[in-house]
C-alpha cells in the first residue's frame, strides 16, 4: 500500500452528466481505483471562476456526489474542495511560483474569456485568469504521481509541472515529484444530434444524453440519432453511424456490435436495428446506476455525512503538504 502511486482528478459541478463523461472520464475514474490510491473532487471553487447563482452551485455539487457514487466513484475518494481550505491556501504560494505571462497563454482562459467579452456586462473574473493555479494546488498538494484528465487540460498540467519545478529551484529543495498525465483510452462520444460535434451540455439538450434520463427518452434519443450526415457514399462509414457503434462497444455490447458490423461490411445493415440494439444496451447498462442513484437519493443525509468525513480525512493529507511547503518556504506555521 506504502509504495501505490496517487491519482488525482476533479471535475466541475455544472449540471448534468452525460454518457460522453461517463464513457470519457468516470468510468475510468472508477476502474483506476483498483490500482491506485484515488482521490476525486468536485471542484466547487473552480465553479465560481464565472458568473453562477450560489443557491445553484450547492445544488450541482451535491447532485454531482450523488451521481459519482452512483456511477461507482467510491465514497472514501470524494472530497468536496470547499471543505478542504488548504487548496485556496496553497494556490495562493503557487501564485507566486508562476509567471503572469505563462498564464496568459492558458488557451482555456483565452476561450473563455473571449465568450465573457462577448456577453452583456463583459466581465472577467481575476479568479478566471488564476484558475490554473488553483488547478496546480489540488494536484500537487496530494503529490498525485497520475491525473487522468482529457486533452484539453494537457497545458493545466504542464503549467503544474513548471509551478511544482519553479518552486523547488527556487526553495533549493527537491520537494514536489513532476504530475503525469495518464492517457487511457477512452472513447469520444458525438452528438447524437450532431455527430460532427462532440457530445456537450453546451450545445443545448437535444445534444446530449443524460446518464439519467428515463429509458424511454433515452431510446427515443437514439432511435432520433442523425446518421445520415452527407460524409459517407455508402461504403464508408459516416460520424454517425460510427458514433452509434462506438457507444454499443462501449456498452460493452460485443456480440451485438460484431454481428452489425458484419451487415454493415457486407451493406445490409440496417440503421433501425443498429439504433434498437445501441438503445437496448445503453438502457440495460444504466439500470444499476439509476437504481443506485435512487436508493442515494432517499438519503441525502447520509451521503452528506459520509462526504464530511471522507472529505475530513483527505483534508489530513492536503494539510500535511500545505504544513511542509510553508516551513520550506518560510511562512510562520502555528496551531492555535
Ligand atoms: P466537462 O464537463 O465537459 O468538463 O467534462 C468532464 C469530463 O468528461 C472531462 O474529463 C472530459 O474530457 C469528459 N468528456 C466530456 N465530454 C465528452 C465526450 N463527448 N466524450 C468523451 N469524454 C467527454
Ligand atoms: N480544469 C479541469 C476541467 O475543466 C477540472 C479540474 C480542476 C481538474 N482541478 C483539477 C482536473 C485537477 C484534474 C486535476 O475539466
């Protein structure tokens, strides 16, 4: 247990999850806890970066507990990051550890920023700007060796590399180890909607499925699913028939997926019976999860006590960081 290496990842509290995280994200996050000592947040401070209602931030971040725990995240690896203080602390040293002109390059802030601009009052928070800072505290302050995360987030994690290396030069100390990205293969869900575009809660609802809509809605979302998108002239594949395939494999529908994929090779496939088998094997691998989510919601009480204490008992661990890098260097530690 002594010599199991660290995995760190965290996620936003927006909303919804879709099959797209699921099958991107969660479910890795989920087997990576056979092997590793896991730590998994939701990252309340990070939401506040734009414009949001606080009432609505609670909300998201309990219901995104709930549905982690019920796609099978374990309890003991949840952590909310408002409850563990030491990460705004920590971010805050890092601060000082990264330059301002290697932040501005942070092509998530550039995008960002750029659709702040463009809405009413034009706003952009500090906090928008700072966010990969924050980002490099919750990684290093577990000294996560492995932070499974998407492409997008490559850049965060170089910048945590380059804060953690700043921060030993400059303290002459070789005190934080460099975090990895762990690239899993994991598939890439389109929308079913649009098949040319990644599946996303930005692009409005008919984009996405939700991990926990009624099965009724879920098979009338993949019976609706656009296959026909002008890329294909019959022999090749289009984006979204092989979005559908791709989903039933990632069901782990194998038979079913082989079969269809013969017909298609040999083009007799029929694109409603590729739609009823991905429906059918979406909706049987969702039952537990809903089911589970159910049974977690009737006990929302529970779930928050349980969370308070795994989050308490993490907190040991972020404090213990946060207590070395302060006395390396040199801010006053006390207990009052
Ligand atoms: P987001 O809420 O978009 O930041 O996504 C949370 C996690 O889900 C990230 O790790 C993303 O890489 C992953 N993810 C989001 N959308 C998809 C998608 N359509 N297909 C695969 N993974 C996705
Ligand atoms: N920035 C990540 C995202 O937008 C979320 C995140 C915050 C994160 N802190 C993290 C991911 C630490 C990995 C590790 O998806």
């Amino acid at each position: 247990m002594e010599d199991q290496k660290t995995v760190l990842s965290c996620i936003q509290p927006t909303g919804d999850v879709h099959i797209g995280n699921y099958f991107g994200a969660i479910r890795n996050w989920v087997d990576l806890q056979d092997k590793y000592k896991c730590f998994y947040g939701v990252v309340d401070y990070h939401a506040m970066t734009m414009p949001y209602d606080p009432k609505k931030l609670k909300e998201n971040t309990w219901n995104l507990i709930i549905n982690l725990m019920a796609m099978g995240v374990k309890t003991e690896n949840l952590f909310i990051q408002s409850m563990i203080p030491e990460h705004a602390e920590l971010s805050w040293i890092f601060n000082c550890f990264c330059g301002y002109g290697r932040l501005s390059q942070m092509t998530q802030f550039k995008d960002k920023s750029k659709d702040s601009s463009e809405k009413a009052d034009g706003f952009i928070s500090a906090g928008l700007f700072d966010y990969p800072v924050l980002q490099a505290a919750d990684i290093l302050i577990y000294k996560a060796d492995f932070v499974p995360v998407g492409k997008d987030q490559e850049q965060h994690l170089e910048l945590s590399r380059s804060i953690a290396q700043r921060f030993n030069l400059q303290m002459k100390k070789e005190y934080f180890v460099m975090p990895e990205t762990l690239h899993t293969k994991t598939a890439k869900v389109m929308s079913t909607a649009d098949p040319t575009r990644k599946m996303s809660k930005s692009a409005g609802e008919k984009h996405y499925i939700s991990m926990f809509s009624d099965p009724s809605r879920i098979l009338k979302q993949i019976k609706s699913a656009v296959t026909d998108t002008g890329d294909s002239d019959g022999s090749t594949m289009s984006a979204g028939v092989e979005n559908l395939f791709s989903i039933l494999a990632a069901c782990g529908a194998m038979d079913q997926h082989k079969t269809l994929m013969d017909q298609f090779e040999a083009g007799s496939l029929k694109y409603a019976e590729l739609k009823g088998e991905t429906g059918d094997a979406l909706v049987k691998l969702l039952a537990p999860i809903q089911a589970k989510r159910a049974e977690l919601l009737t006990n929302k009480k529970e779930v928050k006590s349980q969370i308070k204490y795994s989050s308490s008992v993490i907190r040991k661990r972020a404090q213990e960081t946060l207590k070395e890098v302060k006395d390396i260097a040199g801010l006053s530690n006390v207990k009052f």
